[in-house]
C-alpha cells in the first residue's frame, strides 16, 4: 500500500511575493474611508488572516457596517489593481521548482491552505501555470480564519493522509499554529511576512532559508 504523505502550503508570502499588491490595496482602502493608514509592518503582520479579521485588527474602533465597508473597500481595490495593472504576485525563487519535484512524486499529494479568497487562488493557480497540481485547496471564504485548523482537517479527509504524514509549510505565526492545531508537522519559510523569530514562538518544527532546503527537510519527516 502506497505511504501517501501531504505537503500544503499557504500562498502569500510562502510561494509567491504579494507584499505589494497587498499594501497597496490596503493603503487604497484605507484612504477611501478616510482612515490613517497603518505602518507597513502592521500591514504584513495581518497577511494570513481572512480579510475581515484582519480589518478588525487593523482598525479595532471600527462598527460593523464600516468594518464590512472596509473589507469591500480593499476587495475593490485589490481587483482593480490586477485588472488595470495586470499585475501579478510573482513566485519566490525555487518555488516553481520544488513545487515541480513534488509533483513528479506519486506518493506526495499537494495541498493549499490560503487566506486568499477561492476567486484569488484561481488566479494564482492560472497565472502561474499551476493547474493539476494541488489536489486539496482550501480557502478564506470558505472555512474559518487561520489559525483555526479547519482548512487542513479539511485536506486531511480529502486525501486519506495520516496527520503525521502532513506537513503544513507557510510564513506566518497564523500557518504555524494552525497546523499544530491539526496534528500536521510545519516549516516557517525565512522569507516570508512574519519574523523567524514569531515562527519560533509558534512551536514551528523547522525553518527554512530557501526554497532548496525544503526537500531535505521533508525528508527528514517522511523518511528520517
């Protein structure tokens, strides 16, 4: 019987840079509303979380309906963004690569777990030439916030995988603790939106600096 084993990844700041993009369209967002803008670092700290959770941390004060005004604020200006600009985040170096690898190994299933929206990871996915490659995704609009586990119990059912055989692999605290939550081991990536440091005080198994490591470090949990 074939050992299957499960490598999900979070999309931002993971696989590919939308540091930018994402910034941008927060700045817009914010200025729409005629609200300060956060600092940048506040910005990236939030990347991972659904959108409206990661609106409620970055403006606290704000009611309900203009928390919603804000979400859609930054929804519109994200989309306007892409279409208008044609911009798109571009992989980090090495992922398409690794990801390549993965994909050649019959035993090794892939996996998303993303705060993007499923509309967001679509375009991720096409852009990039992704197609086939994932066989579980999961996203922001349709499960609970990370760091709630319920995206990678989801990919766990999908694909019959064991926990212990399930990597979960991103760049924020919000990636580490959910797939603790979820009984996957995880590796922070070095590069990412959320310092090393918050990787570690997350529990995270191991971190990477580049995308070359990743290999040998699932190795070392599927095979050590």
């Amino acid at each position: 019987m074939t050992d299957l084993k499960l490598a999900v990844f979070d999309i931002d700041g993971t696989l590919v840079d939308s540091q930018d993009m994402i910034v941008r369209a927060m700045t817009h967002a914010f200025e729409a509303l005629a609200l300060p803008v956060p600092a940048r670092p506040e910005i990236l700290s939030i990347i991972g979380l659904s959108l409206p959770q990661a609106m409620a941390r970055l403006a606290p004060a704000l009611v309900p309906d203009r928390l919603d005004d804000a979400v859609t604020a930054y929804r519109d200006s994200f989309f306007a963004m892409r279409s208008t600009d044609g911009a798109a985040a571009a992989l980090f170096p090495g992922a398409r690569a690794a990801l390549d690898a993965l994909h050649m190994r019959d035993e090794v299933l892939l996996g998303v777990a993303t705060g993007k929206a499923r509309r967001g990871l679509v375009h991720m996915v096409e852009t990039h030439g992704l197609e086939g490659y994932f066989q579980t995704t999961h996203t922001a609009d349709e499960h609970p916030s990370k760091p709630h586990p319920a995206m990678l119990e989801a990919a766990l059912a999908e694909t019959g995988v064991a926990p212990g055989r399930a990597v979960m692999i991103g760049d924020t605290s919000f990636d580490i603790e959910m797939g603790r939550a979820a009984g996957y081991r995880t590796i922070g990536v070095a590069w990412g939106y959320h310092p090393v440091s918050a990787l570690h005080a997350a529990g995270v198994d191991r971190v990477i600096d580049d995308f070359a490591a990743l290999g040998p470090a699932l190795a070392e949990f599927w095979e050590g």
